[in-house]
C-alpha cells in the first residue's frame, strides 16, 4: 500500500477584472470578454483540482476572491516581484510534495495529476505547447529558490530552461502531458476545438 502523503495543490492567478487579466486577448475580444474568459478558466482549473488527490489546496491570488472561489482552498496573496519571485513566494505557503499549475490552462484533467506526490519523484513537470509550462512540482518545496529563481518567464525557452534546471539538481523528474495556454484568441479556439473532438470521441 501507498503510504507516500498526498499532495498539496497550489494555484497561483489573478483576480478575473477587466484591463487585468488576458490582456493578450484584447483585440478582437473586449477587456471585459477577456476577463469572462479569464474567469472560466480559473473557475474550471479551481474546480478540477477539488477533483484531485490532495491534502491541502492553496490559491496564491493577486487580487481578492470572488464567488468564483468554491470552497475548500487556502488563500494567500501573491507577493510583489518577477513571475519566478512569485512563484518561490507561493510555494513558501506550502510543506511537504507540491504541485503549482496556473490559471491558464482549464482543459486539465484530475486524471492528468492523480499521481503527484504519489511516485517517490522529487519533481514533476508540464510543459505547455507555447515553450513555457503550466505546472510545476517538487517534493521538496524548500527547494524552489535555487530551482525557479533567475529563469526568464515568458518566453518561448522558458519551459526547456526550467527542465533543464531540473535536471541539473540530479531530480528525478516525472513530464507531465503537454498542454496549450489559453493566451491569445488563437489559443482559445485551438483549445475549444480540440474538446469537441475529445467529446466526439
């Protein structure tokens, strides 16, 4: 029998408001219709990870929760600094094997992470199709500084640079599928069609 702890699951996101979030939506869609988006997303990946394993679910939120919030998660807010600060931030809410996803990629599926923290891994990785990645693990969350700090977010070596650090820790790493961010216009097309293919299947 398993008896590895199960893990804790971290989101880190923005508050869905308008001119904030999904700017790269803007145009053709309205801020308001971005921040719709925006808010579905969130709400969709908040309420797959309820479907998953986990001890503990924490939100690390730039802004202030809503009625998009269901219950059962931690709130901190997010601390100030580069997309890697706040990342190493939002882990320090957290003990023991964690596991951080964005807001970015409601197409998750509980499926795709039941065995997180589970594996005797050190880390787990998901790389997303744009060269960034929508989640990251580590057994051990105290880690994360030397890991995370100093890699250049948003681009389109920003995943391979951080599976390489990884790699070079001598982590015994677990890639997660690769998943597309809904970014852009085109994202939220690509990722719709492909649902109703799945659904079709």
């Amino acid at each position: 029998m398993n008896t590895l702890p199960p893990v804790t699951l971290l989101v880190i996101a923005k508050e869905p408001v308008p001119g904030r979030v999904k700017t790269r939506l803007t145009p053709p869609y309205t801020p308001q219709e971005a921040a719709t988006l925006a808010e579905a997303a969130l709400t969709d990946t908040l309420h797959t990870l309820l479907r998953a394993p986990a001890r503990r679910r924490v939100l690390a939120l730039d802004g202030t929760p809503g009625p998009w919030l269901p219950p059962g998660y931690d709130v901190a807010p997010q601390s100030l600094g580069g997309l890697d600060e706040r990342i190493i931030a939002a882990f320090a809410h957290c003990d023991g094997p964690t596991l951080l996803v964005g807001m970015d990629t409601p197409h998750l599926t509980a499926d795709m992470i039941a065995g997180v923290g589970r594996d005797g891994r050190d880390a787990w990785f998901g790389p997303a199709a744009d060269g960034g990645f929508w989640a990251l693990g580590l057994a051990d969350p105290a880690r994360v500084g030397a890991l995370v700090r100093g890699v250049p977010m948003s681009t389109d070596r920003t995943g391979a640079i951080q599976r390489i650090r990884l790699a070079e820790a001598g982590l015994a790493v677990t890639d997660l599928p690769v998943l597309r961010d809904v970014d852009t216009a085109a994202d939220a097309a690509a990722v719709v069609l492909n649902s109703m293919a799945e659904v079709v299947r």
